[in-house]
C-alpha cells in the first residue's frame, strides 16, 4: 500500500496542537486534583479549562468575571453525563454548530435518540469487520512499511497521525488524491476556537467535497458510510442533505483526532513503561485492558460542556439554572476515590467504567471502531516492530495538553530485518 502523504496538514496541526498546550501543558492534573479536594462541583474561571480566554465562539473572550462550573469527581462527572434532562448539550449549536450545522452533538434525547440510532447504522458489526481486516490493517501495514527497514520512527509522524484520518477518509470513500486536504480541513475545522474564519472556509470546503460524494453516492451506492446515510430514513422520511454534511463533518476531525492522541497516549504509556509493554508483548489477552487503561490514564479529549436546564444539586452541591458546566472527564478519570493509585499506569488493571469515551446518552458513536483501530495497531506494532523502545537520544517523551493531550512525537528506534 502506498503510504499517503499529509503534508498538506502538517501546518494546520501543530497550529492546532500549539493552541491546545500541547508540548508545554505537561500536568493539569495536579490543579484537577485540588480542585477535588474543594469539592466534586465547584465554579471556576474559565481558564481553569480552556488555558485562555476563549471560550466562545467565534475566538470572543469569556466576559470579565464569567465564570463555569467545573465537575472534577468521578462522581460528579457520572451524574452530569447521566442526566440529559437537567444537563443539556444544546450549548454546543452556539460553540461549534456555525462550523459543524446542526449534528448529534448539540442533540437531546428524544431526537438525539431517534439519529443516533440511525447513525449507528453506519457501523454495524458487518462493517467494522470489514475495515478491521481490510481499511484499517492495510492501512497501519502499509504505514509501518514506510519505516520498518530503517530501525528508528517517529510513531506520531509517521504511524499515529496519519493513519486514522486515512480509515475515515476511506471509510467516506474519499479519493486518495484529496487526502492530504481532507486532513488539513479537518484540523483546521476543529480549530474553531483560534482561527473563526479559516474553520468556516474548511467548513464549506468539506460541504463541497461531501455534496460531490454524496451525488456520486446516490446514483451509484456502494458500501461506505456516505452510501448508508444517502439511504437512511428518521421516521420514514431521508435524511437532508445537510444534516448529512453535517454528520460527516463532525466525523472527520472527531474520528481523526481522538484516534490519533488515545493510540499516541497508550504507545507513551507503554514505551514509557517497558515493563508494561513486554507484559503486553507476551500476553495478548491483554490488549482489551491496555486499550481501556490508556484512554482512562490520559483521555485524548479532557472534557466536554453542558448547560443546566433548571436548578439542579450535583453530590451536595446546588447549580443554578442556565448554568456553564465543564465536565471533566479527565479529572475523573484520576479520583483515587475511584481508581487506586489513579496516577499509575497499569495494563493489568481491573476494569472499571471509565469517562474516557464519555457517558451515557453522549457516549462516544464511534467507539467500537476507536477500540478496532486500536487493537490493530498494537498488534502490527508488536508483531514487526521487535525490541520496540524509546530512543535513547530523545530526551523526556511525555503526554501534554489543555484540551486535547497527546504526546508530541514518539521517537523509536527496533530492531531490523525479522518479524517477532
């Protein structure tokens, strides 16, 4: 396979990692970790989680004296995304509908209910089967071909990044010749928040790119996700061709880029614990726990917004109506009230649920396919890549960010010339 070129969103990403603290944020776990001690639910200035000002839409800045409320327990986190009538996502048709139109993720039940379940259609076990062995193996193969006869990498460059933005990208059955835009948009898309204008033009530039596809698709189906939503129905009635568009567009960077960081995360937590990773390379079974370990040790995405709906108490603590709600899974996902010794990873941990994939009406659509993706990768990566190990001369390789946390590179050196 012929390994695809992104260079065209190379630019656009470390924009977007830059804004996102990504190689100078190393620990906000520390701060979540006082806040706790404050209490599971308490109000803070709005830098507390975006690491700047702005936090509307539109890159506006948070008002003077504007505060959210922040939920940092496990507790806390769990009621907040359990409760949709109290808690409402509808916040987010302000944040990011200008960008996205008008998706699932500014939804309440019942019509979240009604597209999500027609969403989920497009995949089905029968798919995910047929992209594991196919899409997304050829796809991770390929990439390590690019690298496997040198003896070092990049993983991030070379390995993480591109290669769930190709599935996606394959998955929509997106021509390989418009890949390296298809990246660049959907970063830049995602980067509402430090460049308003240029997300709208990415926003429009993939509305295009989709209503091409989509056309294609209706006069000759095929069997990728644009081919499913041209011939789903809500109700007995097709979707619109913008509702459409706009599933698409929240697919492309919400595919692309919570894949790369969780699976970036875990191989940092595993090649920073070598232990840990031998434990994997020797017991396969393993692999479920490790996947699930890393999402709950470093989240790739650390917290979501909702908004209250009425006057609600949250463990002990009263929230006004109308109210800004951080929900930080990430801090959950580190309360020692619920995991022992929150900070450690540890492959061999018993699972627990976790908020890594978020939570209850909102959980994460995609994370069957977030699991398969993973899983393929690991098992590639330990199958070709033998005495895998950071290199020695790249100093600290850590996981950062405000937002979104990945690590910023994963240098690598292993053996040559044999398979394990």
């Amino acid at each position: 396979m012929t390994r695809p070129n992104h260079e065209s969103g190379t630019d656009a990403f470390e924009r977007f990692n830059k804004a996102q603290g990504v190689g100078t944020v190393r620990d906000p776990y520390t701060r979540w970790a006082e806040l706790r001690r404050m209490g599971p639910v308490l109000e803070v200035d709005p830098r507390e989680w975006t690491g700047d000002q702005q936090f509307m839409s539109g890159g506006q800045e948070a008002p003077e004296g504007f505060k959210i409320w922040s939920a940092v327990s496990y507790d806390a986190v769990h009621d907040i995304l359990a409760d949709s009538s109290n808690f409402t996502s509808s916040g987010y048709a302000m944040t990011m509908g200008p960008v996205l139109g008008r998706t699932i993720l500014e939804m309440d039940p019942p019509e979240h209910t009604v597209h999500r379940k027609l969403l989920s259609q497009a995949f089905s076990r029968r798919a995910l089967e047929s992209w594991e062995t196919g899409l997304v193996a050829e796809t991770i193969n390929g990439l390590i071909e690019g690298f496997a006869e040198r003896g070092s990498a990049d993983l991030v460059r070379e390995l993480t990044f591109p290669f769930p933005v190709t599935v996606i990208a394959g998955m929509m059955g997106v021509p390989a010749d418009r890949l390296g835009d298809f990246h660049r948009l959907a970063v830049e898309l995602v980067s509402v928040t430090i460049d308003y204008d240029g997300a709208l033009r990415a926003s429009k530039s993939l509305r295009d790119l989709f209503a091409d596809l989509l056309q294609a698709r209706r006069a000759e189906p095929g069997d990728d996700i644009i081919s499913v939503l041209a011939s789903a129905e809500v109700e007995g009635e097709g979707l619109e061709d913008e509702l459409i568009y706009s599933f698409l567009r929240l697919l492309a960077p919400a595919g692309a880029e919570t894949t790369y960081r969780s699976s970036s995360n875990l191989l940092c937590g595993l090649l920073n614990n070598p232990d840990q990773l031998e434990l994997l390379r020797a017991n396969r079974d393993l692999l479920p726990h490790a996947i699930e370990e890393g999402v709950r040790w470093e989240s790739p995405l650390t917290g979501i917004m909702r908004m209250t709906t009425a006057d609600v108490t949250v463990q002990g603590v009263k929230i006004p109506a109308g109210a800004v709600v951080h929900v930080n899974m990430a801090a959950a996902n580190r309360d020692p009230a619920r995991f022992e010794d929150p900070d450690r990873f540890d492959v061999t941990r018993k699972f627990k649920q976790h908020m890594g994939f978020a939570f209850g009406t909102h959980a994460c659509l995609g994370i069957h396919l977030a699991r398969m993706e993973t899983r393929v990768l690991l098992n590639a990566v330990l199958d070709r890549l033998p005495g895998l190990a950071l290199d020695p001369s790249a100093g600290e390789i850590f996981v950062s960010g405000q937002v979104f946390r990945a690590p910023s590179a994963l240098p690598v050196v292993f053996e040559t010339g044999r398979e394990s």
